[in-house]
C-alpha cells in the first residue's frame, strides 16, 4: 500500500491531514474546470442555443400586441346580461380607475355568435379569426395590477410595473439562445415609442445581445420597417471582416485594462452579429419570393390589411428562420375612451385577416405546433361607459389568447362576472401567464435566474404559477 509522509516527519499522515493538504488543489481544480466553462460559452457567443430545463412544447413565440387595451366584452368575452341591463347602474362597487367618472352598463355594439366544434363566443369584430377558434386557447381571467398605459405595459412585457427590468423576450433569449446565430434572437416590429418606450423591450441588468432589436417603430410604415445599412456595398467582405478583427482587438485589450465591462462586451457581440447578418437578414427581409395566394391570405392586397398584414408575414420569416421571440405590435389605437363602435371596429379591421393568415400559414407550414402564438393588450375596459361611446381601463378582467406551442386549442379558461368587470374563476395574472410561457418553452421560471445588485431576479420576480389546466 502506497504510503504518504507528513513533512520531515517520518510517520503516515492521517486521511483527515491529506483531505486538508489536498482541499485547495481540489478548489484549484474546480475553479479551472468553472473558468474553462465560462472560457467555452463566451467563445460560442451569448446567442448559442441553450437547453432548457425540462423537454418544451414550443421553441419560439410570436407575439401580436394590441396596445391600448381591447375591450373584452365586446370581442370574445360574451355576456348577454349586458345587453339586458343595458342603460342600469353596476350593481356592484366599481374599483379605482383611471377616470373619475364612469357611467351606466354599456352594451356591446356587436352581436356575438358562437363557432366551430368548441362553440366558442366572438363577436362579429372578428370574422376572419372566429373560424379558427378551435386552434385557440382563450384565457378570460386574466388581470393586472396597474391601471395606467406605462405601467401596465411594463408589467406585462416585464413583470415589473415600477422598475425598469429585463423583458419576457429577454429572458427567453437568455435562457434559450437563438436557433440563428446570424440574426437577433429577439425582433420586435414597429414597437411603441410612447408609455415605457424602449424600456418594454429593453435587457436591462441583462447582457446587450439579449435585448430586443428593434425593426422600425410606431408610425412607420411596415414596408419600411427593416435592418437600416444593412448592406455595404463600398468595402469587400473581407476587408470588412479585418477592420473587424482590429477593431475587436483593440476592444478586448481594453477589457484587459478595465475588467468587466458589460456595455463593451455588448458592444463586442454587437459588431459580430452585425457583421454576420450581412449575410442573412437582407434575403429574409426580402418578401419578393412570397407567392400571391401568401400575400393575400396575409391582406396585403387590401390597403386597410396591408400594414399589419406584412409585420404578420415577416414574424412568420423570422420564426421560420429560427429568431426566438418576435413581437410585432398595433399600436396606439386601442384605448377608445370614446368613439368605441367606430375606432373597434376599424381595429379589428386591420387585424383580424392578418392574424388569421397567420395562424393558417403556421399551420400549413407545419410551424403552428412548436410555435407559441401570444395575442392581447396591457388591460381590458370596463363594461360601463365612459361618455355616450366609451369604455374606461380595465386592468381588473381581459381576455388574452394563445395558440399553438402546447397549449390545449379549443379552450377557454376562466371566467368573469356577469357583466365583465371582474376576473372571478381561475385568475390568471401576468405572473402567471409568464411563468405559464416559460414553461411551455422548458424553462422553470423559478430557476431561471441572474445575478444583479446582489440578488437572484428572475422574470416572475417571487411570484407566478403555471396554468396547467391549458397545457396539452
């Protein structure tokens, strides 16, 4: 038997003496072992894909944001004693709202019918989307904490609706990766510039490359809604790609100097991934090749469609081209304080061909399975009326809806009271709803974490509960 000697002194050493001897080399080791890692992840780049935590329904998410908040009960949230009591006092406390004043019950101006196998309600805003209704998961119970624009979308992109934190796409961006590394992980279209800004699409604390990129903004018309100087057609590729090298050179010996950096380091990745979308985002942005039975389905030959009905077409590219979250937003024209039957109307107009092009297109395609489908506003609107034709904020009930990426289609989960003001029957809150979407994508929401000013966040904050009623 091998036998070890303690010093000069001639005897054996005890098992405790050569544990303590050996524990920093055993520490030494393991340090080496955690700094190779970090070593290999940072050489395959912030976007490389990552596992998740348990196998996922879906690998990416589309999601269609309505900002201003659609009226619940008059798009699918029926409630036939509104019409009844049309013209009454709630019969109910009201809670706090925005205004100081809301008036009477407010019926629907739409008729409400029922459709498909599932016999699901929708009003007639939706023509195009009622017949899908059966690949659709409605979720009615939803609620919020924030009765404000700004807040109540921070909430719902951030989970948070009074700190600037990392958004939803973020977060799944850095828990995943991105199945293309030559393109963003994260693609928002025409984002809102008002109520948070750049704040609902922001990394915040997390790393640069997990931000959303921004393709356009609110006004912009979605034809113009590219990758600017996205093309260099004055300097060769390979020269490009020296200038690069020097450039990050330079770069990382001022890392060298200066320790950590996250804005460098951002700004290191930044170039890298623009350098290799050169190669791939301009033939993806390029909808040239799509065929005509494509371009109308989408709307695009219809001048009311067409806007949306593009940022539809290119969320369907990018998913297909393997960009983990793609957002693409109708913005600002769902708070309709008044003129409710006029402005819901021609909302619904402009979205409801997209949105079912869309959903058929995915489905075609094969996509619609794997693909999670997210569609919804910040909050809903009270069922009383605010003016002759109006409706208040609502952050108390709202519908969202989901569709493909394991969710159970033909559902609708939860309930409002009577008349639609309350979330009643299985609450679902923003927490739950991300807690719910990260599931879907294999990642617990209580374990995916970062470290910022010395705590562990995570999306959900230390709230959050998935809904597993709508998992298929």
């Amino acid at each position: 038997m091998k036998r070890y000697w303690c010093g000069d002194m001639r005897r054996p050493l005890t098992r405790r003496e050569l544990l303590r001897g050996a524990s920093g080399g055993f520490g030494a080791m393991a340090l080496a072992g955690l700094l190779g890692m970090e070593a290999a992840k940072a050489a395959e780049g912030p976007l490389v894909v990552k596992p998740g935590h348990f196998p996922a329904r879906a690998k990416r998410v589309i999601f269609l944001f309505m900002h201003g908040g659609p009226s619940q009960v008059d798009t699918f949230d029926y409630k036939p004693l509104l019409k009844r009591d049309h013209g009454k006092p709630l019969p109910f406390a009201r809670p706090k709202v925005v205004s100081s004043e809301t008036f009477n019950l407010l019926q629907s101006p739409w008729e409400f019918r029922q459709y498909g196998q599932s016999g699901m309600w929708v009003s007639d805003l939706f023509p195009e989307l009622a017949r899908l209704v059966d690949d659709i998961c409605f979720i009615k119970s939803m609620h919020g904490s924030n009765s404000r624009h700004g807040g109540a979308l921070l909430e719902m992109h951030t989970g948070s609706d009074t700190f600037v934190r990392p958004s939803m796409g973020s977060w799944i961006t850095y828990g995943l990766g991105s199945e293309n590394q030559s393109m963003p992980g994260y693609v928002t279209i025409c984002p809102t510039q008002s109520h948070g800004g750049a704040n609902n699409y922001t990394s915040a604390f997390l790393p640069a490359p997990y931000a959303g990129t921004p393709l356009g903004s609110v006004g912009v018309p979605a034809r113009e809604a590219r990758i600017p100087f996205i093309l260099n057609r004055e300097t060769p590729r390979e020269i490009q790609r020296m200038e690069i090298d020097f450039m990050q050179q330079l770069n990382r010996q001022q890392l060298e100097t200066t320790g950590l950096d996250h804005a460098l380091e951002g700004r290191i990745e930044s170039y890298e991934l623009a350098f290799r979308m050169q190669s791939e985002a301009p033939e993806l942005q390029d909808i040239g090749g799509e065929s005509e039975a494509t371009r109308k389905m989408y709307g695009l030959d219809n001048a009311v469609t067409e806007d949306f009905g593009r940022q539809c077409l290119m969320a369907r590219r990018l998913s297909e081209r393997g960009v983990r979250f793609v957002q693409v937003s109708h913005t600002y024209k769902w708070d309709q304080h008044a003129q409710l039957r006029r402005d819901h109307a021609q909302n619904a107009r402009e979205v409801d061909k997209p949105i079912a092009g869309l959903l058929r297109d995915l489905k075609s395609r094969g996509l619609l399975g794997d693909t999670l489908v997210l569609w919804g506003g910040e909050f809903g609107r009270t069922p009383t009326a605010q003016g002759s034709d109006g409706r208040d904020h609502n952050p108390e009930a709202f519908t969202m809806w989901m569709a493909g990426g394991g969710v159970k289609a033909g559902l609708a989960y939860g309930s409002t009271d009577d008349y639609g003001y309350y979330s009643m029957v299985d609450k679902v809150h923003f927490h739950d709803l991300h807690a719910t979407i990260l599931h879907l994508l294999g990642l617990d929401h209580t374990k995916l974490t970062y470290k910022y000013a010395g705590r562990d966040f995570r999306l959900t904050d230390v709230h959050g509960h998935v809904v597993e009623k709508i998992l298929a």
